[in-house]
C-alpha cells in the first residue's frame, strides 16, 4: 500500500496571513516527497476559509518546480464547476508545468453552499450527471478532434492544447461513495477514490466492498486503483491522542454545520461555532472521533493501516487538514514516514 498527502491551507481566524499558509502548504509537500510519499493531492473549494483552494492547479504548477519525484493529484475538481475544454486544457498544462506528474482526481462535489453562489439550482444529482459527462469529453478532448453533443455542454471539433506529456494519458480519479458511482468508476476506466470522513472501520469496509463488487461486474475492465482517503494523526502519547481528538471533533463539527449550510459565513469564516452547537454533533464528540479516525502513537496507527491493506486499498492518503497548527501536523507528519511507514516497505 502507497501513502499519499492530502493537503489544503485553512484556517478558523485571520491570526495567520495567507502567504505563511502557502509557504506550509509547501512545506509539507516538500516533506512528504522527502520521505517516500506516493502523490500529494489539493481540492478544490470555493469562498470558505476552512479549505482555501480556489485552483488546485495553481499550487500543483508551483509545487511543481519545488519538487522532483511525488505525483501532484487533484483532490478532487468539482465537475460542474468546469467548461470540459477549459478543463482539459488546464490539466494537460499542469502535466506539462509537474514534468507529467498530474493525476486528476474529478468529484462532483458536496458543498450546497458553493452549488449556491457557483451554479444556483444546482443539486447533488445534476452535478454526479455532469461528472459523468464530462470525463469522457475529457478523454476525447486529450486524444484530438473530438466533438461534444451532450446534454449539459456542446461544441465543435476541438483538440486541446497542450496535450498531456504522460503519454499513456493522465490518470483519472473518480470520488465516490454509492454502488453506482464505482460502477461508473470501474467501467470507465477510471480509479477510484474514498473516504469515511468520520463514520469509522465499518464505512471503510463498507467502500471497499461496492468497489471489489464494481470490478466483479466489469470482468472485462482491468482493475483500476482505489484509494482511501482518512485523517491520520500519529501522536507521542495518551494525552496528545486525547488532546488531538477534540482538535479533530472540533474540525468535523465545523465541516458538518457547512457541509449543512446551517451557519453564517462572515469575511469567509464560519461563524456561531460554539460549544451548544458541537453538543448537538454527537456523531463527532471526541471518543467517536478517537474510535473512528486513525490518531494514536506509531504502533495504533501501523495497526489500523495493516488492516486497510488487508481489505486491498492500494493507496492510503493522510488527510492532515485539521485545525491545528502547521508545527504539529509537521511533526505528526514526521512521526508517520519515521515509525509508521518502515512496516510497510
């Protein structure tokens, strides 16, 4: 199994600039290529300090020139929120400018907040039917003189330009969750990345288990890659796992008010977070998310990810998004390549 980063800047308050934001965002980077990090992976959203990612293919360019061997991936673009050519196009200048290092991870997104203020009227289903239509385009766009009659975009013969320096093509990453969506995934060649957020072990099986039953029903397709995507924290102790659990459940409680565009957002930041509103989150209070991320010291972590491996994930990517300052998820970051990912060489 290959470890990845999954990375963004955020922040809850104006204490940090956004430059020394950019500077960690790199950084980290920089550390998880010199540590033996399979790819680095950078979202996209929109209008929100909590995941400040306007272009992941601005950062994956200049990361570009800042590193020599780790995959850039985005994690993910939002499908509706993209022109198919403006799309393909921008992809093959990122794997043109990261020395044919792009994968493009594609979703369709989840923030009713961004389809508002991006796309108004838009909803979960019409954006998984835009991602569906758009990753063929893509394909066709890369390869040359393609023409596109679909139902949401239409336009003549066009090539992109540039094309794409990987000569086997850029590697596309679908997000998914239900049956349908890895079934889209897998016949399409496409592969496939996850994530439990925070509803534990039985989710993760549970994701796997719709994959492994996507590839047995397109026998014909070679089996793509899944990834799992999960926080992960490795800590020195009892106390700093403790301490790094109501870090996190305070995370989650934000990522679900705004998931739910139930609070206002004021100079782009959540507002009315308090202490009645997490309570009323008790999906994730700190012992849930103790029990359903994966945070502990070296020997916790190395056993839960043992486990993934077994399911058959062929990439597990660190999501270090968290709230918490730059210096400790460097040195989460560091505890996992020194004594979490020798047992899986």
């Amino acid at each position: 199994m290959k470890f990845s980063l999954f990375v963004h800047m955020e922040r809850f308050d104006d204490a940090q600039n956004h430059a020394a934001l950019f500077d960690e965002l790199t950084d980290l980077v920089q550390t998880a290529e010199r540590g033996g990090f399979e790819a680095a992976w950078i979202g996209e959203h929109h209008g929100m300090e909590f995941t400040i990612a306007p272009n992941p293919f601005i950062n994956l360019a200049y990361l570009g020139a800042r590193t020599d061997r780790i995959r850039l991936g985005t994690g993910t673009v939002i499908a509706p929120f993209w022109h198919p050519i403006r799309l393909a196009g921008e992809a093959a200048m990122t794997d043109l400018a990261t020395g044919g290092r792009l994968d493009l991870g594609i979703a369709r997104g989840a923030y009713s907040f961004e389809y508002e203020r991006l796309m108004p009227g838009l909803d979960a289903w019409g954006a998984g039917q835009r991602m569906r239509e758009m990753i063929p385009a893509l394909r066709g766009l890369w390869a040359g003189d393609y023409t596109h009659e679909g139902e949401f975009w239409q336009f003549p013969k066009t090539t992109t330009t540039p094309k794409p320096l990987q000569q086997t093509g850029i590697p596309v990453w679908v997000a998914a969750r239900d049956p349908n969506s890895h079934a889209f995934a897998v016949e399409n060649g496409c592969n496939v990345q996850v994530t439990p957020l925070a509803s534990g072990d039985s989710e993760v099986e549970a994701l796997i288990s719709r994959f492994d039953k996507a590839c047995a029903d397109a026998p014909s397709v070679p089996r793509p890659q899944i990834m799992l995507l999960q926080h992960t924290f490795v800590s020195e102790s009892p106390e700093e796992t403790a301490q790094l659990s109501q870090d996190l459940s305070r995370f989650f409680c934000a990522f679900g008010a705004l998931f739910q565009n139930k609070l206002p957002i004021e100079q782009g930041f959540i507002r009315g977070l308090d202490a009645e509103l997490q309570a009323s989150m008790p999906q994730f209070a700190p012992e849930k998310i103790a029990q359903n991320l994966v945070i502990g010291e070296p020997e916790t972590v190395i056993a839960r990810l043992k486990a993934y491996e077994a399911m058959g994930y062929d990439q597990y990517a660190v999501w270090i998004d968290s709230g918490i300052g730059h210096a400790r998820k460097k040195r989460s970051l560091e505890l996992f390549i020194r004594d979490v990912m020798p047992a899986f060489a």
